[in-house]
C-alpha cells in the first residue's frame, strides 16, 4: 500500500522510559501514604514498585549489554538482578495485599523469609537456566 512505517525502537525506549517513571512516581507515592497512615502494607507495594524499576533498569542495561556483545560478569550480574527483581516484586505485592485482607501487618521475620525466599528462587532459576 506503500504506507509510512515507524522506526519501532524510539517507541519502546519511550515506552520503557515511561514504565520506569510511572512505577517511580507509584513508589512514592505509596512511600509518601506509608508516611503518613503508617500502614505495613503501603511501605510493602512501594517496594514491590521500586522492584519493578530496578527490574526494568536492569534488562534494558542486560538488553545494552547483549546488543554491545559484552560477555561476561557484567551481564550474569545484570541477569541475576533482573531475575531478583521480578520475584521481589510479587512477593512485596502479595505481602502487602495479605496484610490489607487481614487487617494485621505481616512480622518481620515473615517479611525477611519471604523477600528471602524470592532471592533464593531466584538464584535458583538463575542457575536452573545456566
């Protein structure tokens, strides 16, 4: 038809960009409500969404690094981050909506077992893929 086609890269870097701001400006938001109710469950989502910009911090610099074809360290460092990240952000999300169903916050060793045990699974499919 000889219609005008887009180059597809500037829209997913802006794409990314505004994913990374919003789940910023959704951190703070949640820390800034943490601050001033004091409820357990707003301090556990804005971890979970500043997980989720460190984990698209770190695949769009694993995506540079596959692109620039540097092996090595670096890129096994950025994997494990994003891996890290991803599962930390579940788990944050779910604490923190188990604590608004239940009324009551979560201890802290239960907060420590479960971020724990999202860094061990994700050690676990880290190696598991290796």
């Amino acid at each position: 038809m000889g219609g005008q086609t887009i180059d597809v890269l500037p829209v997913l870097v802006a794409q990314a960009a505004s994913e990374l701001l919003l789940s910023l400006l959704l951190a703070g938001v949640f820390f800034h409500f943490h601050r001033a109710y004091r409820h357990t469950y707003l301090r556990h989502w804005a971890l979970s969404w500043l997980a989720f910009a460190f984990f698209l911090l770190a695949s769009a610099a694993s995506g540079g690094t596959l692109v620039a074809r540097v092996p090595g360290p670096r890129l096994a460092g950025l994997t494990f981050v994003v891996v890290v990240a991803g599962y930390l952000q579940i788990v944050w999300l779910l604490l923190g909506a188990w604590e608004l169903v239940r009324a009551q916050a979560a201890g802290r060793r239960t907060a420590w077992l479960a971020a724990g045990g999202a860094v061990a699974v994700g050690l676990a499919a880290l190696a598991a893929s290796q």
